[in-house]
C-alpha cells in the first residue's frame, strides 16, 4: 500500500485563512502550489459558499487524534 500523505490541520484554518485565498485554493490549488496533490473542489454554487463559510468558522484548537 503506498504512503499516506497527512492532510492539512484545519482545527484553527479560520484564525489563519483569509476568504479570498481559500476560494481560489480550493477552486483550483495547483494554481497556487504547483507541486499540491490536493484536488479541486468538486462543488459550486451554494455548496462551495457552504463549504467556505464551514472552514472558515474553524477557529478552535481540537487536538489532532493520536496514531
């Protein structure tokens, strides 16, 4: 089985993130980090509003799960 990559920590992405750039990340990130394996999203309209406004609203330290 190949290696996992870990995926971004996002517990504290809206203290951090400004909206302008996370639209354009997750519309198209190899625009902005060429060598990325991320995906773009594969919603519009509302859902990518929705999904903006969830990451966003991310502002509260969860420790990440142990191995």
């Amino acid at each position: 089985m190949p290696a996992v990559e870990p995926a971004a920590y996002l517990s504290l992405a809206g203290l951090r993130l400004q909206e302008s750039f996370l639209r354009r990340w997750l519309k198209d990130p190899k625009a902005i980090k060429s060598d990325t394996i991320m995906p773009p999203a594969k919603v519009s309209g509302e859902r990518f509003d929705a999904l903006v406004a969830y990451i966003l609203s991310l502002k509260d330290y969860v420790p990440p799960a142990a191995n």
